[in-house]
C-alpha cells in the first residue's frame, strides 16, 4: 500500500544516540573505577615499574600520609628492620624521592616528599 516503515527510519537516530550514549557513560565510569584503583596508592606508573617493593611502600606511605611523618612511624607500620628500612629511606633521600630532617626533640627523622622546613623556616 505505499506506507513503508517511517517510524523505523525515524527511530534510527534516536538509538543511534541512545546507544552512543550509553557507551560513552560504561566508558567514563570504567576510566574511573581504574584511575581510582591505580592510583590509590600515590604512584606514577613510572615509580610503580622502577622502585623496590620496599621503596614503593615508604613512597605510597609518605604520600597518603598527607604530610611529614616520622621515620619511627613508618618502621613501626612496616615489616622490616629498623637499620635495613633506615637504609632504604637514606637511599631514597639520595635519589631525590623524599626528604628526611632530623629533629632533636623527637628523636628521629621526619619523612616529607619534598623539603617543607627550609619554606617554613623562611616564614619565620
């Protein structure tokens, strides 16, 4: 009779974008799931690939931590010998990874990702 099918062709579009739609919102919540998993722990891929496990774990310590932290701190959340985690954290203050300042009162080292007292002392 002539009539052919216009709703099909005019529905085409509409799933066409529905579809679209939906698999761009599978991506982006996939995309987040995974960035919040990886990056959990504060590593850069680079540092997860190049790093000891030892090395890896103090790094994603001091990062989470949210400020400096006491060397004694780490030890004690760590298992591992003091002399031997002591080394590692000395290691990696050579290679540029975190800064440790000694403080008197404490008795210990306070661990930071980056060289806070020098700014802080500037400010007094």
């Amino acid at each position: 009779m002539g009539h052919g099918h216009p709703v099909s062709m005019a529905a085409d579009p509409w799933i066409f974008g529905i579809a679209l739609t939906v698999v761009i919102v599978v991506v982006l919540v996939i995309w987040l799931i995974h960035r919040s998993t990886v990056a959990s722990d504060g590593l850069t891929p680079m540092e997860r690939k190049n790093l000891t496990f030892s090395e890896r774990e103090i790094l994603s310590m001091v990062r989470q931590h949210g400020g400096p932290i006491r060397q004694t701190e780490i030890v004690d959340l760590l298992s591992g010998d003091l002399e031997d985690l002591a080394g590692i954290m000395k290691d990696m203050e050579t290679k540029g990874l975190i800064h440790r300042e000694w403080k008197p009162d404490q008795g210990t080292y306070v661990v930071s990702t980056r060289p806070e007292s020098s700014g802080d002392r500037d400010g007094q």
